[in-house]
C-alpha cells in the first residue's frame, strides 16, 4: 500500500494539482487567530509569486528565534516555507526542503538564485532534494543535525506516520524542535476512506485521529505536544463531503469532521533536569519584544515570573530559547510519576470550535495571495 499512496500522492500534487485553489477545501486558504510575525510577512512579500501559487499547506509554520538555525521542511513543495524561513534564519542558517514528488523539487530549484539575489546573499542558504518522509537516511540527511523541523501538510500524505516522527526524532539535535500543522480528523478514519485517492490526496484519507498523535510522539521519546492554534477545514466538493460524512446523506456517512491544527514538540535531552521553575522572559526574541504565545497555554510576558511543569521548563532550558529565559528552579519536587496526562487542551476541535472559522463559506475557495496571514491556520 505504501508504494501505491506515494504514487497516487506524487500524481495528485505533481500533475492534478497546478494552483492553490485546485484544491477541494479551504486548507490553503484558511486564516487563524494568530498573525504572521513582522519579519515573516516582509520575507513572504519577496517569495517569488510562481511559488505562491503552488503553495498547498494548511497552517503557519513560522517557528520564534530562527536566526542561525539549520532547519528542515519535511514536504516542501513548491518551497514557499523555505525561502521564507531562508531569509530568518540569515546567511548563517540553512534551511533544506525534502519533498518526494519531482515537480515539485524542480519548482523549488528554479527559484534557488533568484531568491538568493532577493535577500541580498553571498550564496544561497537553502536546497531541496528528493526523497521519502520515512527514509530521510536514503536522501543523504544525516542523524542529530536540525535544530528545527518543520511541516507543512504533509504527514497526513504519508503512509506511515510512526517511521516520518521517527526519523524526525533520529533527525534533530537534543534541545530541537518539530514545529508542523497537519490536517486531524475527529475520530480514526476507516480503511474505506483511505483506498480513495482524492480523499488520501486532500489530506482526508491519510489524517491521523488527533489522540494518535500525542500517543505517537510520547511513545517515541519526545516531549508532550503543544497546540499552538487550530482552524476548521471546510469541503468544498460535494462528492467528498459526501464520502466522508461531513454531511449526512446517507448510511454510508461516517461523520468524521476535520479541523488543521499546529502543534510543536521537543527532542529533549535524557540527562536533563525533571523540577518546576519559575521562568522570567527577557523580551529578547525579534517580532516578539513584550509577549511569547508559545502555544494555547503558555504566554509569556516580558519580565513576569511564570511557574510552569518540569517538562516547559526543561524545553526552555535545553532549547534554542534558553537566552531568552531566566529559569529557577521553584522547589525540589520532582514531575510526579503515574499521574494519568489530561490532553483535552490539545483538541484542535475544541480550540477551532473556540476560535471559529474566519472564512466565509463557498462552492469554491478563492486564490490565496501574499497579505498578512495566508495560508495561516
């Protein structure tokens, strides 16, 4: 079967699809509570339009303090996150796309030397290369070397999900992050859906239920999953609303609804500290100088002593935002061991359901351009 979705997938994004609104949902098109950073949205004004408009993600994936970073985007496509995080991470970071569809790869290259020219570069501080999201060995891309992954709709493409987290995990360096938005589903999909091709190539058929994913990532060694924000995806074809059960037509239906979320976790390292803290920001990370949204919990405002669990505080002191952090540790006692974790918090339902949708319903969702906040979640 794995061989067969590649194919559908490779199929679907290299040929069927030419532009964002070739899309049947508003995935691509969807706009969030959160606006994109300053620095972002004046990288995005010099993306070159062409790549634009091949840009088929479902959130904004813009992590903080990139600068010097050496960072990874699993499904790059077109290259759109890419050039933008190439020009905040500067002439010392590098930012490397994998994408398994060839279209794609020579999309992205061709924009190699203009967007070099555009930032103002010696040399150009991004690539792309070919490759599978399960066997990123096998596309030359080495163990322990990222300090950011990145995603951008793309996992619920993959076939096998636990081997793309597992080389993730393989892939970063102690204290790096995963920062993606992928497309959930409210419940497990049934294998009918996923034989579907255009149901797996919109991202439907391959959607993880949104509890499976905090299970895998625990499983496989990385720290809790953060929610960072979260939008209702709208369907905008009757014949797959009607495969999926997004409306009741018949008693085939199977009521699944989908929602992208945007999620972020840690690779933190085993030796590291387990107590509470108390954090003080410094206001020191660029486009964020009086407050960090870190996810739908954690806000951290510019000099305010904010007590957080052992695992924030060892995602603070162990990660790229350490110079930005003042950590005490609040007590002795240790994170408590067999309590049962409450994750409703990381229900991107319930926080879409909260946020509501900003987009006006439609037969068909409208190109997406450059302004301020598109393709955010």
């Amino acid at each position: 079967m794995d061989s067969a979705v590649h194919d559908n997938v490779k199929k679907y994004y290299g040929k069927r699809l030419q532009k964002s609104e070739d899309l049947q949902s508003n995935a691509s098109c969807s706009r969030g509570c959160r606006p994109m950073p300053a620095s972002a949205r004046e990288a995005l004004k010099l993306v070159h339009p062409d790549v634009c408009a091949r840009y088929f993600g479902c959130g904004l994936v813009v992590p903080e303090s990139m600068e010097g970073c050496k960072v990874l985007d699993l499904g790059s496509g077109s290259g759109r996150d890419c050039y933008i995080l190439s020009k905040l991470v500067g002439q010392t970071g590098h930012v490397t796309g994998v994408d398994m569809t060839s279209e794609m790869i020579l999309t992205s290259r061709k924009y190699l030397q203009y967007h070099q020219e555009k930032f103002g570069y010696e040399k150009a501080n991004t690539d792309f290369v070919q490759g599978y999201l399960e066997s990123l060995g096998e596309a030359g891309i080495q163990s322990d070397c990222c300090d950011v992954l990145i995603s951008n709709c793309v996992i619920c493409l993959c076939p096998d999900k636990r081997a793309v987290l597992q080389e993730a995990h393989r892939i970063l360096k102690d204290g790096g992050e995963f920062y993606f938005s992928d497309m959930y589903a409210s419940k497990a999909v049934p294998e009918s859906l996923k034989q579907d091709p255009v149901v797996w190539g919109e991202g439907m058929g391959g959607a993880l239920y949104w509890k499976d994913l905090i299970s895998v990532v625990k499983e496989l060694g990385f720290s809790t999953p953060y929610l960072v924000t979260a939008s209702k995806i709208l369907v905008h074809n009757s014949e797959i609303l009607k495969k999926t059960g997004m409306f009741m037509s018949d008693s085939t239906a199977w009521d699944i609804a989908y929602a992208s979320g945007t999620y972020r976790f840690f690779k933190l390292p085993k030796s590291r500290t387990n107590k509470k803290a108390v954090v003080t920001y410094r206001g020191t990370i660029p486009d964020y100088a009086e407050q960090l949204d870190f996810d739908t919990l954690h806000v951290f405002k510019k000099g305010e002593a904010v007590s957080v669990d052992a695992e924030m505080a060892a995602v603070l002191q162990c990660s790229r935002f350490a110079p930005h952090f003042t950590v005490q540790s609040s007590d002795n006692t240790s994170a408590s061991e067999g309590e049962t974790p409450q994750y409703c918090h990381l229900n991107p339902f319930l926080l879409a359901d909260r946020l509501g949708t900003s987009v006006q319903k439609s037969s068909k969702p409208g190109p997406c351009d450059n302004k301020e906040g598109a393709g955010a979640p």
